[in-house]
C-alpha cells in the first residue's frame, strides 16, 4: 500500500504489518532532501485498544560500489564493539542490494524513540548521539572501501532514497570516497577523513 499527498509530496509506505515509512520531502534544502519516519499500529490491553507509535531510528547508513566491498564492511561492523558508559551496546548490522549498489545498515540496539522493540533511554539523549557519532567517525577512518557513509537519525532510509541528491554542499557527517569528492568537483568544505576519504565536519 502507498498513498502520496500531491501538495506535500509526503509518501506513506506499508513496509510490513502494521508497519508504514513515511517520506516527506524538504524542498527548501539546496539539492533536495527528506525526512523519514516509521508509524507503527500496535494493539494492547483486553479490549485491543490501537495505538500509533511513531519510531525514529540513528543508525549508520553506508554505499558501497561493489558486493565484495558490501560483504567486507558487514564484517568490519559486526566485528565492533560499541561500549558506553560501560555498557556494551549491540549491534543490528544488515545489507540491502540496489540496481548499482549496494546498502549497508548499522543500527546500534535501543537507539531510538518509538521503536515498538524498545528504546534505551541512555542511548536517546543528546550527549549520547553526539558520542556515539564519534564513535562512528572513528570507524569510518578505518572500514573498508566504500562509497559513502554517515551516522545519524535515519541515515540508511537517507542511503534508500536520497541518496542521488548529494550535491558539492555534504551533508554533516558525511564520510565520501575520493573517487566521489572528485565526482562532486572536490568541494573544499569537505575535509580529510583517513587515507582516499574526505568528510564534512558535523560542527560548523
């Protein structure tokens, strides 16, 4: 099921039971971009009372050109160890195949609000976005190839749909190739990130 308001642009997609990602479009962004979301209808109680959960989710979302790069970055992640406070966090780490490419998704457990499998209220503040990201970044430094790459709220939906409207103004955060920062005309806002990899600070 998909149903598109026609002024907004705003898509609602049914990607499982009772499960819907809704898509708006942020036409005032240069580029172009959109903003994800997952509603989630669950029933509770005796008498089944129905409930909508909105869930948004931070995770990692990474490009990459080839299976053999795809296949080596699940390896590297799920090989990680994301620990806060003392606390070892897991990992989801899963891979999607599109026509020329192929996603990459991490997803730290608990990492979000509304998640109808639980949110971690440690791994939902601000303080723990930020540390979290970093930790990210440092992975990145050291993964194996891949095109792009980037952590934060709904990053892998970004990967899913927008991904063709990275332009030479970045995104914060994320990590490209120097195959791809060339592509873009080697925007100079775009700083090195590891050996053949450039990034766009998350800070102004």
């Amino acid at each position: 099921m998909s149903q598109t308001n026609r002024d907004t642009g705003t898509r609602i997609d049914e990607i499982g039971d009772g499960i819907y990602r809704i898509n708006t479009p942020v036409r005032e962004i240069p580029g172009g971009f959109s903003f994800n979301q997952i509603l989630v209808d669950v029933y509770a109680g005796p008498y089944g009372v129905r409930a909508r959960l909105m869930a948004v989710y931070w995770n990692l979302g990474l490009c990459a050109r080839t299976s053999a790069d795809a296949d080596a970055c699940i390896v590297f992640f799920r090989k990680r160890r994301l620990v806060l406070d003392d606390v070892e966090v897991a990992l989801e780490v899963h891979c999607s195949e599109r026509a020329d490419e192929w996603l990459v998704g991490v997803w730290p457990r608990g990492m979000s609000h509304g998640s109808p499998s639980g949110s971690d209220p440690r791994l939902t503040t601000d303080d723990a976005h930020a540390r979290i990201a970093r930790i990210f970044d440092q992975w990145l430094r050291e993964a194996p190839p891949f095109r792009a790459a980037f952590f934060g709220g709904e990053a892998f939906d970004f990967f899913l749909d927008d991904a063709e409207s990275i332009d030479a103004e970045g995104i914060r955060g994320l990590v490209i190739d120097e195959a791809m920062w060339v592509s873009l005309g080697r925007p100079p806002s775009a700083e090195p990130a590891g050996p053949g990899r450039f990034a766009w600070p998350r800070t102004a």
